[in-house]
C-alpha cells in the first residue's frame, strides 16, 4: 500500500506532457525563443527560466515561477491598434451615440486631428557618407519616395546639421575619416537620443553589426545597398518612430452630475479611434496593491487590476476609464490615490512598476479617462495631471430630444413594444421630465419612460390589444405613473416674511433653496441650524454684519440684535451644505425678516457677498439657472462677474427665464421686494 502511493506520487509530480508532445517545460521554451518583446523583459525571463530549470517540480516555487513567465510572455509589451483616423467618421459616431457634449466631442476630434497631420508630415532624413556616389544615390532613392533628405560626406558635417536641421532619421556609413560611423552613433544618442540610426557598411561582419546594435543603432546594412531593403528599412524605422511619438495619448477626466453620459461617453470614444475599451471602477478602493498589485514573496499575489486588464485585451493602448476617481477610499492599507500619480503622469507612466511584475511597463499610449462628481474631493497633485472636461446639466429641449431618439427605442425594444404600439406626445414627455422627475441627468427619467412602458405592455395582454395604438399623452401620464411627485416649488409657494429662494450647486447638479430667518427674544445671537459647513456659517455672519451696518439705511432699527435672537436655517437638514454662494440669498432673508416685507419666491439669488456689500463671481451658473427653470422660477439675480459665463449659454437654456446682473447688495431691493423702497448708504 505505501509503496503504491509513493509511485502515484511521484508520477503526479513528473510534468505532463501538453497536447504537442512537449513537457510544459519544454513548451515555454519554445515561446520565449519566438517571443519578439523588449531586450529587458527578455532578459528577466530568461534569468527566471534558468532557475526553473534547476527547480524541483513538487515545490511550490517551480508553479509560481511558470506562471511569473506566462504572464510576461502574454502582456502586450508591443502589440498596439492602430487609431481609425478618420474625423468624419469619429464625428458621426460621436454624434450618433450622443446628444449635444459639444466640448467633449471638439476635444476629441482635436486629438484625431493632430495625430492625422502628424502622419501626414514629410519626414526628414540624414544621409553621411564620404562616397560621393553612393551618398548621392541614397539621397535621391529617398528623395522620389517623398522624404526631404540632407547629405554629409562624414561625422563631423552630421554634427553640423544635426545642429542646425530639424531630423527624424540618420543614415550613415560605418568607416569615415574624422568621425567614424560608431562615434556619430555613440554623439546622436547622447545629443538626440529620439533620432534612430540606420549603420550601413562595406566591411559587413557579425562582430561589427552586433557591436553597432548594441551601441543602439536601429538597423544594419551591407554594401553595396540593396534600394528596396533601404527603402523598406527606412520606412519601417521611421513608421516606428511616428508610431511612438503619436501614441502618447491623453488624460482626460469628464467631471458633472450623475446621469449625464460620461461613462458612455468614453464607450463611444473607444468606439471612434478603433481602440478596446476597458472600464475598472474605483468607488471604495483602498488597497493601492489592487492598482499596483503584490509582490510576489506574498502567498497568492497577482499583479495589478491595471496589468490584469492590459493583458485581458491584448493591447497596450486601449481606452482606459478610471470610473468614479473622487470615491477612492484610504485606510492603512496605503493611499490609492497616489499609485495614480504615477500612472496619470505622462512623465512617469512610460516605466510603470507594478509589484509583481518587477519590470517597467509602459503606460504612455493609454487614452486614460476619468469620471467623477465632485472634483473638489480629488488631491491637488492628482488634478493637476488631469485635462477637466464638464458634463453639464440637460435642459428640458435636450431631455425631449435625447428622450425620443435613444431612450425611447431602447425601451420599447426591452418591453417587446413597437412605435405601431404605444406614441409618447412630446407634451407627456415634458409632463413625465417636469413633474416626476428633478434630476440634471438621465437616469430617472429613463427608468420613468421603462415605469410607463411595463405599464402599457401589461395592459397590451390584458385586452388582448384592442386599445391600441396607445397616446401616452398628460393626462395618461398622470394615469399611469399617479399623482406627481415633484411640486414647481417658486411658482407655486405664496411669498413669506423671512424666506428667500437661493441656487446652489452642488455634485448632482443645480438645485434651489429656501433660507428661513426667524426673529426672538434673546441676548443678540446668531443660531445657523441644516448641517451648514464653515464657509456657509461665515456667509451669514458676514450678511448680517452688513445689514447691522447699514440698519438706518435699510429702516431698521440700530439695536434690533440688541435684546433679539435670529435663527437662520436651510432646510433638508440631513444634507450638509457649504459654499459662499448663498450670502446674497441670507442677506435677503433677513432684510426681508427685519423689514417685514415679504420676498418674491419666484425670485432666485446666488452670490458671495462681502462686508461693504459687493457681490462675488460664483461657479455653476449654468446648472443653477436649469434648476431654477425646473422649479419655476421667473427672475434670477447673478453676480455682474459672471456675465461673460451668461452671455456664453445656449439659447435654450436661457429660454423661458429673465437674467439680470447685480454688483451691490442694494440692486437686489427692488426685483426682490417689488418697488424699491430702500436707498443704500453711500
């Protein structure tokens, strides 16, 4: 019995033959010989092959070394797609996939563009040789085929013009008087190192071209040259060149509310260029090792999330979303957030170090592309490597358009409907965005159309199909989807002694405001109640500070804060709130409070006030007027600095609302409380 379980063990650890007839072993050899990667990784691979050989199979080092090489051998160290470079049709697809994103789509078709005359750019060559003759002949073989080509009978001419010309390419002969052909070769890389070298030789010996290999030339030719192997060699070399040089890609990060098409967005990219796509999403992440991966001490260690996807799809310049970049967590695990320092910094990404692999991993081609909500939350280092696109808000023009061309066929396709089936009214489109819906995005408005359309499928099989075809009109809206959920709250809310209507913004988008004061016996002091942050807090102070200032101005009484206590307070308080933007709207409240004149509800402010009563420039307009829009809003007051951002907005998103600038708290009286009634002091 124990002697049959030794030799059953023993045959177990004996290595199998795989289905060519080779040993595993044997097998991976013969992939590392017809590997074609870089001189580096070669090398790594063969110093770990050669321990494997002297490795016992049984242990557990002989399995992780084979598999340490498998992954080398099956990254893409050189495999790159090449970019359809093709700006009518990247701006189709662009515009097919999505409505309006102006900005994004003219960034991309920036980049297209760039590489697209890159590629078309005449290169320039560099011919050195002291044989007037065979220089001569060089230069006009490489002339016809369209390259601008300059000539030097040796070294020390090269030098000259390598100084003077701009030059993509040397092409020089090995045995020169003054300056050989290895010291020309030894000069260029460390002068410009980013210009290869073709060595061409009469005395063509092995020695000679493995020393000028080595010494970094790109190629090696014999004497007398061959034309068509010139021709071919030069072109490869330089295609080579312009391939690298083009591959740097860019580092985007698409930042807005959710819903607003960023993640699709960089789909549709991927899309255009012809590239794969790969989407890793960093909400919660706190182990850099997950991006960096383990070393390979570390029982079951793996390389990074970023290797593994790379050699997932087999290429080395995919388009690469680090989805959710502002939700990446840190605990002692290490800070994630700055593996990406290195990985987003086109400085540094060309030698990434992932942990298990050991070896340097070029990341430089890599269209990354980043998504988050709030761009606040991101380190500053981390930012500063990042070209910021903004998503904005949808008006309710585009939700309508974007609704009937791409979520509504996407629907009925889910539900099995047809348009012969069920019509949506554009007016029961505006019913279902306004009413059941306030949002910036998409999303809610996607999952109400999918609400009415099940609806409508299950009333299709109940009759049998005798109702159709069905008009989703207003009032089938309100049939199917029941009484509304969001109220226009401006355009319906009586006008209040103490309560102003405010914009803020926030990660979600726009969003409107009440701020209440309320006036009591006290000892004169300020309460701020709604989860309000620091900068907010100060904005009040600030606001009241003013208004005490200038009391005999406004016709209130000098001591009112004297023997009185003011409560100031944003509802929805188990949503913290911050920012100055609110200083204009606390100011009006209060002036409204202490005055006993009630504010226009229909009015919306937004501003950072100071303490002599300028207003402040402040961010988000666009997305503060769409919300003021949606909640019926009929006048809103900016800061005058604004108004190059106002005049810059769409038609339609200016459409249906007044805009009016203000510089000084007093220009605020008289759209507020109706007929102005109060002067400010000079």
């Amino acid at each position: 019995m124990f002697f049959r379980k030794k030799t059953e063990s023993v045959t177990e650890q004996q290595p199998q033959q795989t289905s060519s007839g080779l040993s595993p072993l044997d097998s991976l050899r013969a992939k590392i010989e017809i590997a074609q990667l870089p001189q580096e990784v070669l090398d790594v691979i063969k110093n770990e092959f050669a321990k494997l050989e002297k490795t016992d199979t049984s242990v557990a080092e002989y399995g992780l070394g084979f598999n340490y090489i498998e992954l080398l051998l099956s990254l893409p160290w050189l495999e790159s797609s090449r970019d359809r470079l093709d700006l009518i049709r990247a701006q189709s697809i662009l515009d097919t996939r999505h409505f309006g994103l102006t900005q994004v789509k003219q960034r991309i078709l920036e980049f297209l563009a760039a590489k697209t005359l890159c590629s078309k750019a005449r290169q320039t060559v560099l011919i050195v040789d002291d044989e007037e003759i065979a220089r001569t002949n060089m230069i006009h073989i490489l002339t016809k085929d369209g390259y601008i080509c300059h000539g030097a009978g040796n070294g020390a001419e090269a030098m000259t013009i390598l100084s003077e010309e701009e030059v993509d390419l040397v092409v020089t002969d090995l045995k020169m008087e003054q300056m050989d052909g290895l010291e020309l070769l030894e000069r260029v890389n460390q002068i410009r190192p980013d210009i290869p070298v073709i060595m061409v030789t009469g005395f063509a010996t092995v020695g000679s071209a493995v020393d000028a290999l080595k010494k970094g030339a790109a190629h090696y030719l014999g004497k007398p040259v061959n034309f068509d192997e010139l021709r071919r060699t030069v072109k490869e070399v330089l295609e080579k060149k312009l391939f690298v040089r083009m591959g740097k890609g860019p580092i985007l990060c698409f930042t807005g509310p959710p819903g607003t098409g960023k993640t699709s967005v960089g789909r549709a990219i991927a899309e255009a260029l012809q590239r794969r796509f790969i989407r890793i999403s960093l909400a919660g992440l706190r182990d850099e090792a997950e991006l960096r991966g383990h070393r390979r001490t570390y029982v079951g260690a793996l390389p990074g999330r970023i290797i593994t996807e790379l050699k997932r799809v087999g290429m080395n310049n995919p388009v690469f979303m680090l989805d959710e970049i502002d939700k990446i967590g840190q605990d002692f695990c290490g800070d994630a957030a700055s593996v990406l320092l290195e990985v987003l910094d086109p400085e540094q990404n060309v030698h990434f170090n992932d942990h298990y692999l050991e070896v340097p991993f070029d990341l430089s081609r890599i269209m990354f592309i980043a998504t988050a909500n709030d761009l606040s939350k991101l380190p500053g280092p981390l930012l500063d490597r990042m070209e910021c696109l903004e998503f904005t808000g949808y008006t309710e023009r585009e939700k309508v358009h974007i609704a009937q061309q791409f979520i509504l066929p996407r629907q009925l396709k889910l539900t099995g409907l047809t348009k012969d089936m069920v019509q949506f009214s554009q007016e029961g489109l505006v019913r279902v965005i306004n009413d059941y819906t306030r949002e910036s995005g998409l999303r809610h408005l996607e999952r109400k159309i999918a609400d009415i359309c099940r609806k409508i499928a299950l009333l299709h099989l109940k009759t049998n199909g005798k109702n159709l075809p069905i008009l989703v009109d207003v009032p089938m809206v309100s049939q199917l989807l029941g009484p509304r959920e969001f109220q226009r709250e401006a355009a319906e809310v009586e006008p209040q002694i103490g309560v102003a209507t405010g914009m803020v913004w926030a990660t979600t988008g726009g969003e409107i405001i009440s701020v209440e004061a309320a006036l009591m016996p006290g000892s004169g002091t300020l309460i701020l109640t709604g989860s309000l942050g620091e900068v907010l807090r100060e904005s009040a102070q600030t606001a009241l500070s003013f208004l005490r200032s200038q009391a005999g101005v406004f016709d209130v009484s000098p001591v009112f804060f004297k023997d009185t206590d003011i409560h100031i307070h944003f509802p929805a308080g188990a949503i913290t709130k911050d920012g100055p933007s609110a200083g204009i709207t606390i100011f009006a409240a209060l002036l409204s409070l202490l005055t006993q004149k009630p504010a226009r509800r229909d009015v919306a402010l937004t501003g950072e006030m100071t303490l002599t009563g300028r207003i402040l420039p402040v961010k988000g307009i666009r997305e503060k007027i769409l919300a003021a829009k949606r909640a019926g809003v009929q006048l809103v007051l900016l800061p005058s600095a604004n108004q190059e951002e106002v005049e810059s907005l769409d038609t339609d998103v200016l459409e249906g609302i007044r805009i009016q600038l203000v510089t000084n708290a007093d220009e605020i009286v008289e759209p507020v409380f109706g007929r102005q009634t109060f002067i400010l002091a000079s």
